[in-house]
C-alpha cells in the first residue's frame, strides 16, 4: 500500500506538538503552530526561511483573513491575533472548562467560515465541534474525546471530521451557503487493537475529493477514496505526524507537520527528526483553505 512518493524533512522546527499547517498563497509561506511550544512558525519554501514568534497561550488552529490579520483559536477562546503573536480582539470564549480543555483542529469552509473543536484533556467525552461565523459561536456536536480533521470536499457538498482517541473519521452532509452539516455518518474507522494504535489527526482534502488524515502514533499520512476506499500510504520519520496541508504555487506539495513531545522514545518512535516539517510532491493537487471571512 506505500507509495513510491515519499516525505522528506524540510524544516527541523523542533515542535513539541506541531499543527494547522496553512498555506497562505499572498504571503508564498506556509504558516503553523506548535501547540505545546505556545508559537507560530513562518516557512518559506522557495528560500528555507523560517522564523517562530512565541504566544502567551497555546495555538491549536488558526486561519488567515484578508486584512492580513489571523483568527486564532487558543485555551481560552477566540482572538484576532496580528502575525507576531499578539491578541487584538477577543471575539468568543471558550465556553468548556480552561483547566482541562482548549481549542484543537480547525479549518475553514468554503465560503470562510471557521470550524473548529476542542480537545478533553481528562478523556471524558466532553469536548465538543463548534461553527464561527458572524452569528458567533455555535455548538454543533458533543461527547467527543478530541475533535479533528476538519476538511471539506472540492464542491462543499461534504464535511469530514475526526474524534482521535475513538479512531473514527466522520463525514456530514454539508450546505457550503447555510453552513449547516447533516446527520453524522462513519466515513472511516481505525483498529484500535492494531500494533501501533494509529489513530486519526489532522486531514486536508485534494481536487480529486479524496481525504488525507496523519495517522498520529503511525508514522505516515493515508489517503482515501471519496467511499472511504483506502488509496495509498506514505511513510513519515516521526512517530506522530499531525496534519497535512497542501501549498507551493501550483498546490501540489504535500507539507506534514509533526510532534515530539518531551522527546522520550515513546513519544519520537526514536526519530531523531520528529517534531520537524515534512514534504513530498504529489500528482493531484489540493483544495485552498479559504480565508476566513468575518462577514459570512
């Protein structure tokens, strides 16, 4: 099931849990949080550069929008934030419990909505996916363990949506112009009682609607058929891999971001890359993420 493409390490950021990889065309880099190490990263591929500013509070997922400022969502809730760190404007709290919990996966839909979920850090099944848009913020789902794996197909038509520790990749029904998702259906399920225990992380989409998770504990990205039919496999030097994201000019590189951890074995799978910036080309190229739009 591997394919000949392969992932190769572009940038050693080091992240303890590297996430939301964002392509931003206008500025030619690609943007990404280290949840854990509370910053933002700055990737350019064309030259290497690389610069990190640091947050005062952990980043899970955030979207660029068309004045040039981000919509970050952190522990606490939802900033404006300038792209040097710094919050601008509370726009929703987050209305779960601080002390164990903070905003994860998020993307937006294609009319630039944000979508976003949160993570339980005591394994309760309260976390929860939320929409925010300029009615504000919307609970749409409940009893999760870690929300992930937000993406949508090329048309709008379907959203997809990962509960981690439950190994399971959801798909709805979705309405791109309401913004209102349908009933849930199982797109995917992992096996939990597999070796490695790789269950599903962050996903991006690609033109021809099929689905790419990071298989976290797995060591490779896996990409699906539109009928959940499993297509390929690609190997990553990291025990956790993350979230992919398509950019460069033409959409086709395949970037992977990565976790580290405290860097015990458990933890890197004894890659000494982990934490570090992956990626690969690929034939069909992928979906842009919309920025997000205030209005909508």
């Amino acid at each position: 099931m591997a394919n000949e493409a392969t992932f190769s390490l572009v940038l050693d950021a080091g992240c303890r849990l590297g996430e939301c990889p964002v392509w931003d065309a206008e500025d030619e880099a690609l943007w990404f949080t280290d949840i854990s190490g509370m910053a933002l990263h700055r990737y350019e591929p064309e030259t290497g550069a690389h610069h990190s500013v640091e947050c005062d509070e952990e980043v899970g997922c955030f979207a660029p929008t068309a004045d040039g400022r981000l919509l970050a969502a952190t522990r606490s809730g939802l900033w404006f934030m300038d792209r040097d760190g710094r919050k601008l404007e509370r726009l929703a709290e987050n209305p779960e419990d601080h002390a164990a919990s903070r905003f994860n996966d998020g993307g937006t839909d294609p009319r630039g909505r944000f979508w976003l979920g949160t993570i339980d850090e005591r394994r309760r099944g309260s976390a929860r996916l939320y929409r925010y848009d300029s009615r504000g913020l919307s609970m749409i789902e409940a009893g999760l363990m870690t929300s992930n794996g937000v993406a949508f197909s090329p048309d709008g038509s379907l959203m997809y949506h990962a509960d981690t520790p439950r190994f399971t990749i959801y798909r709805y029904a979705y309405d791109a112009e309401t913004g209102t998702a349908g009933d849930r259906q199982v797109f995917a399920r992992l096996d939990k009682d597999s070796d490695d225990r790789a269950r599903p992380d962050g996903a991006a989409v690609d033109a021809e609607g099929c689905y790419w998770t990071a298989l976290f504990d797995g060591a490779r990205v896996r990409r699906y058929a539109p009928d959940g039919t499993v297509l390929a496999e690609y190997p990553v030097a990291a025990r956790r891999p993350t979230m992919p994201a398509f950019g460069g000019p033409d959409m086709k590189t395949l970037f992977v971001t990565s976790a580290r951890g405290r860097g015990s074995r458990a933890e890197t799978g004894g890659h000494s890359q982990a934490g570090g910036l992956f990626a690969m080309r690929v034939d069909v190229p992928g979906i842009a993420r919309a920025r997000f739009d205030p209005e909508i």
